[in-house]
C-alpha cells in the first residue's frame, strides 16, 4: 500500500471514528495531559496500521482494536511507572466513587458515569466502552480476544453493577 492511500485510509477512519477514540480515551485516562498523549498514541498507533490492514474486518472494527491495543498498553505502562503513587484525580474522589467537582457540574449523571467507568479495572472499563459505542459482543469479542459469550456476561453483570451504583448514589 502507498503511502497516500494509506494517508487516505487514516484520513476516513480519524473522520469518522474520531470522537469514538476521543471517548475510550478519557474512559481509560483520567489524566488530562497523559489522556491528550494517549489520544496522539492511538492516532498515530492507526495511521502506522493502515500499511498493514488487509481487510480481513471492517474499518471500524480494525479502529477499535488498534486504540484498544494501545490503551491497554498504555495502562500498563502507567501501572509500572505510577505502582504506588495515588494522583490528584484519585484523591478527589469521594468513598461513593462521585467526585467533587463533577458533582458541581453540568450533565452530572454523565460525569458519575465516567467517574464509574474509569474506577473499573481495565478489562471491564474497555469492554464497557466499546458496548456504549454501540458493538455488539461478537466485535467487542474479536477486538479484546475474549469470548463472545464472556463478552456478555461481562456486559451484564457490568450494567448490573452500575444500576445499583447509581441507586446508591442518587441525590
């Protein structure tokens, strides 16, 4: 493949799956600078992939694996380097997992949920995020290398939990 096709591929693929990117970025970085590093990564992660994409699965699928592969990586880079270390974000969240300064805000439902979903380890935080982006278990499968029915039983039994979380925590 050339390089202006390549160039192109990424070009479409950036336009359209753009936001989607932005959004499992902040799910798995709470970090505003490192989040902005991590967006760049997968960028630049899915441009690099574009030499060797051969078709095999669609274009969205291919994009949600390479920032899924990136993200997990880049977590486990931030657990070596940061092992031990509580960061700001963390110290600002209260026992009930909300934070102070989202509770303040607009669209606080939205923040609690984000505040969720970043708490989660990191197989659950990526599993639930690509189901918000709408894939259903058999993609969410073929991107993160678990089952399809271990997909959904993990899509459950995360949905359950958020259910009760929100209960719990309701003004």
């Amino acid at each position: 493949m050339g390089k202006s096709e390549q160039d192109e591929r990424y070009s479409a693929a950036a336009m359209e799956h753009g936001a989607a990117l932005q959004r499992l970025a902040r799910a798995t970085e709470a970090n505003p600078e490192r989040r902005r590093d991590l967006l760049q990564d997968m960028h630049v992660a899915l441009w690099r992939s574009f030499a060797g994409f051969d078709g095999r699965c669609s274009v969205r699928t291919w994009v949600y694996r390479v920032a899924h592969n990136v993200a997990a990586s880049h977590v486990d880079r931030e657990m070596r380097t940061h092992r031990g270390a509580v960061s700001l974000d963390a110290i600002e969240h209260l026992s009930d997992g909300r934070s102070i300064s989202l509770e303040h805000e607009n669209g606080d439902a939205l923040n609690r949920l984000y505040a969720l979903i970043a708490a989660m380890p990191a197989p659950d935080r990526q599993t639930l995020t690509l189901y918000l982006e709408g894939l259903d278990a058999a993609t969410i499968a073929d991107i993160t290398g678990l089952s399809p029915g271990a997909v959904a039983t993990r899509i459950s039994r995360l949905k359950t939990h958020l259910a009760k979380h929100f209960q719990e925590t309701s003004p």
